[in-house]
C-alpha cells in the first residue's frame, strides 16, 4: 500500500499485539491501535544494574502487560518492567522487533532473550529547548515552558512521514 504510514508509537502497538498474538498462538489478524508517545522521560532506577538478558519465559508478562496498558491508557507506558527491572520503550521495540524477526529460527526458541538498545530519533525534529521559542507577541515576556517541549519530543513517537501527493 502506497498510502499508508506507520508513527513509531504505532509500530510499538502493531509489534506488541503480533508478538503477544504469536505467544498465544492466536491465528487473528493483528490491528493497528493508535496511541500517543510516553507521558514522562524514561529514567533507569538510580543504583539497579542494567538487564542485558532475560529468560523467554519472563518475556510474556511484560508484553501482555504493555498490551493491556496500550489498550487502556491510549498512550506506551514510560517503562516496560521485565522481572525487576525496567527498560525504555525504545530498548522493549528494538527487542520485539528482533525477537519477531528471529521467531522462524527453531534453535532461537528456547535461548535466553538479549536485550536490544534501541535509539529513538524522531525527536530529533523538535526544537532545542530555549527562550528563544517563546518570543512569539502572544507570550508574555520572559516566558518559558520547558515542560511543553519535554512533551513534544515524548510525542514525536507520534510522528509520520509525509506522503507525496501525486
């Protein structure tokens, strides 16, 4: 389909729900469930190490989990808790996405899951937080809201490409 786009927080929808259906071994189509970035920076527990790995089965809780969180917040979830400890939205897709892509591999079925780092880069299109931003005649002078922009990077999950007309 050449008109059709996909936001970062979609896949992050689309990729949960295939991967929760796999585990399931449901044979329904996955839908697309729209849904807005985080609501708060992702900020690791002060003092807990980093989780590098985890066992298959310890997988499927936190995925069900974020599917039920998806479904009734409307937004991802800040953190995705996997036994202990958390992980960012960014690091649970790029591990979804390579345990989807490695599923067809047999000998990948009973090994323990390495998780992956992702990087989220589509907040690389909101502007640097700066007083400069707010110099508009319809703010009051001196004002600034760096909260506003911390949201609006949260939400450049929510971004498409834009589609050619032709």
């Amino acid at each position: 389909m050449s008109d059709f786009t996909l936001s970062p927080a979609d896949s992050f929808s689309l990729l949960t729900e295939a991967y929760l259906s796999f585990l399931n071994e449901e044979k329904r189509p996955v839908k697309l469930n729209p849904v807005y970035g985080p609501a708060h920076q992702f900020e690791p527990a002060a003092g807990g190490g980093k989780l590098t790995t985890v066992k298959r089965g310890e997988f499927y809780d936190p995925v069900l989990q974020t599917s039920q969180f998806l479904r009734t917040h409307g937004r991802m979830p800040d953190e995705i808790w996997i036994g202990a400890g958390g992980v960012s939205p960014q690091d649970y897709l790029a591990t979804l996405g390579a345990l989807i892509e490695s599923r067809k591999n047999a000998n990948d079925q009973m090994s323990d899951i390495v998780l992956r780092q992702g990087k989220f880069t589509a907040d690389r299109y909101v502007a640097e937080d700066s007083p400069r931003l707010w110099g508009w005649v319809i703010f009051p002078e001196g004002f600034h809201a760096p909260k506003i922009i911390e949201l609006a990077r949260l939400q450049a999950w929510t971004l498409k490409p834009a589609m050619l007309q032709k």
